[in-house]
C-alpha cells in the first residue's frame, strides 16, 4: 500500500488554487529536471522525480483532485508549515491511505519499471543504504495449533540482491561493455503525457552494460532465489486473517541499509472434529438410542487432548447441546466453553429376534408403529 503524508502542491511548487494548466505546465517542468535519464545513478533525483509524477497523477485528474483537496481540508494529514515551494517530504504527520484516492494503480506501473532501474544503477554504484522490501506470506496452520498456541515452521521464497555482485550481475572484478540493444542508455523510451518514460533494456535488463564476465553466483541475474526456513510463533486463539509483522525478515536491504519485514497472515486450517464459534469450541458426537434412552457416561475430546467425560441424562433427545466448561480457547484471558451437540444413532439393521422385542416394547409403552 502507498502512504503519503506529502503535500502534492507543494511538490510541484503550485498554489492549491493552481488551474490544470499551470498544474500541467510546473509538472512537465519538473519532470524533465528530475527524470533518471538526466540524473543517472542520483537517487533523490529519482525520489523526487517520483514524487511528482506522484503529485501529477492526483493533481491532474479532476476527481482525484476533488477528494485530496477535501481529505486536505478535513486535516486528514497535517501539513505543517508547508508552503509552495518549501522542499515537502520531511513532515511525518498523520498518513493518509492512497488507496483513498481510489485507483492509482496506473501511474505506479510506470514508474515503478524506472525506479526497478534506478535501484539497479545503485547497486552498481552504491549510494545511500535502502531498507529491504517487505514480504507478505500466508501461514497455514493446524486447527489445534491455532487454538492452543505454538510453532509452525515455513519455508519463506526470498528475492533477494545477489551479495556477490551487489546485484550488477557481474563478476567481481569485470570489466564492462556497452550494451548494443539500447546503446547503453539501459532504457527504451516511449512518449507518454509529454515526456519520454523508459522501461528497462530487455537485453541488459536497465543496466546498460554487459558484463564480461557474468557472476557465479547469480547467474548474472544479480538476484538469488532461495528459501529461508523460520519458526513462526502462532499465539493461542489465532484466527484467519489476524496478522504478525517480523520485523527484520523480509529482504536484505541494500547498501548496509536494514532488512524488511515479514508479515504473515495466518489461515487456520479445518478440523474434522472440532469446530470453531469465537472463542467456543462446538463439535457434535454420536449415541445410540439406548444411550439416548437410558442415559450413560460418555468421553468426549477436547482441545487440550484430554477426553472429558460427559454425563448424558436418560430421555436425552437428539440434537440436545451440552456445555463442557472451560474447554474452549483461551483469548485475552477469557476461556471458552466447549459445546457438544449428540446425535441419535437408530441401527440399521436388527436381527427377526430383535425386532420382535423392539415390538414388544412399543407395545408394552404405547407406541404405534
Ligand atoms: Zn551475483
Ligand atoms: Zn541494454
């Protein structure tokens, strides 16, 4: 999700009262100042080309103008001192969901594919560090070990920069040679809303050199692929959807920046017996009629692993609920009950000689039959 706590007209240096064309007019402006092509390998150039194209988006688009201006009206995030033309970026005030704004999706893509080369021009030659990407997984876990608590252990697929090469894709030591497919520029170009925006070479993948020798480890690619096996600590009463954050476990960052996080979101898989209500516990067990009829003692499992026994009264009709207290799952120090719901099973089939004495009994107690 982008957040942004940015105030988009004074990243484009216009008046909040700005009409579309001098929006249009400060945005082409900058856009050229900052674009990558003419800052190769300047990280706040490319930050900040990002920022207006990020501006522009919002500021160009009537409707997505309209419901900024009010989120800024209503204080949705506070703005500070910011004026037009005061560097913006430094507030951390109250963020502001993007999605808000409802579909950026577009312009991200875009640039998104110039900041994928814009890192790559980094690692080659390593400026600021950069915290690594997070990572987002899904954990399936066991019915019981969701309701007691525990360990499940994942296996987690990392993309992370090749730490051989720093990501160039080169050996250690090459040396370098203009790529042919783009003429070492890293980029083709095509016209969009009044500037060129470039999408990576295909053939050197943006960085607009060849390796002489490629890198060992990665192949050339300057990422590895591989898998890193975690513990994840599952607390008692987790439910679907309910999320952890690892810090630290997500990607390596770059240039000795900190690694990202992992955030796992948690699947409590079905259970063929126990069934979930809140913090209840509900299960349905099967007795027979003469159980039903006379009454009996029966065991009945629980989430703890321990049988519980359970006193079933004579006359006990079908579909009765029982409660078995104190078996359900411990959340936020409240325990749950567990419900055991019985099943009358008739027999299916029964001998001449015993139907004749279930016979004699309806008899002997009036029923028709
Ligand atoms: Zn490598
Ligand atoms: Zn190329």
């Amino acid at each position: 999700m982008t957040r942004t706590d940015k105030d988009y007209y004074a990243i484009l240096g216009v008046d909040p009262k700005a009409d579309a064309e001098a929006i249009k007019k400060a945005y082409r402006k900058l856009a050229k100042q900052y674009h990558p092509d003419a800052n190769p390998g300047n990280p706040k150039a490319s930050e900040r080309f990002k920022e207006v194209g990020e501006a522009n988006s919002v500021l160009s688009d009537t409707g997505k103008r309209a419901k900024y201006d009010q989120m800024r009206k209503l204080g949705a995030f506070g703005f500070g001192g910011a004026r037009p033309g005061t560097r913006p970026g430094t507030q951390q005030s109250s963020n502001f969901s993007f999605e808000d704004l409802g579909g950026l999706g577009g312009f991200s893509d875009i640039f998104s594919s110039i900041f994928d080369r814009g890192r790559k021009e980094e690692a080659r030659r390593p400026s600021g560090p950069a915290k690594g990407a997070n990572i987002d997984y899904t954990v399936e876990v066991p019915f019981l070990v969701a309701a007691r608590g525990g360990k499940v252990p994942i296996s987690v697929p990392i993309n992370e920069e090749c730490a051989t090469c720093g990501g160039s894709g080169g050996a250690p030591g090459t040396t370098w040679k203009k790529c042919g497919e783009c003429g070492g520029t890293g980029t083709v170009s095509f016209g969009q809303g009044g500037f060129a925006v470039s999408r990576p070479c295909p053939a050197c993948v943006g960085r607009g050199e060849l390796p002489d020798t490629e890198c060992g480890a990665c192949g050339g690619e300057g990422k590895i692929h591989q898998e890193r096996s975690i513990q994840v600590t599952v607390p008692a009463g987790v439910d679907s959807g309910s999320r952890v954050r690892l810090t630290g476990q997500g990607e390596r960052g770059a240039g000795g920046g900190p690694p990202g996080d992992l955030v796992i979101t948690f699947k409590v898989l079905p259970h063929r017996f126990f069934q979930r209500e809140g913090s209840d516990i509900q299960v349905t067990v099967p007795i027979n009629m003469v159980q039903a009829t006379l009454g009996s003692k029966i065991r009945v499992s629980t989430i703890s692993g321990r049988k519980v026994v359970l006193r079933i009264p004579p006359g006990t009709q079908p579909g009765t609920r029982f409660r078995i207290r104190g078996q359900g799952i411990s959340r936020e120090g409240r325990r749950g009950d567990q419900y055991v719901e019985v099943r009358v099973d008739v027999p299916e089939t029964l001998t001449e000689e015993q139907q004749e004495r279930i016979r004699e009994f309806a008899d002997s107690a009036g029923l028709k039959w």
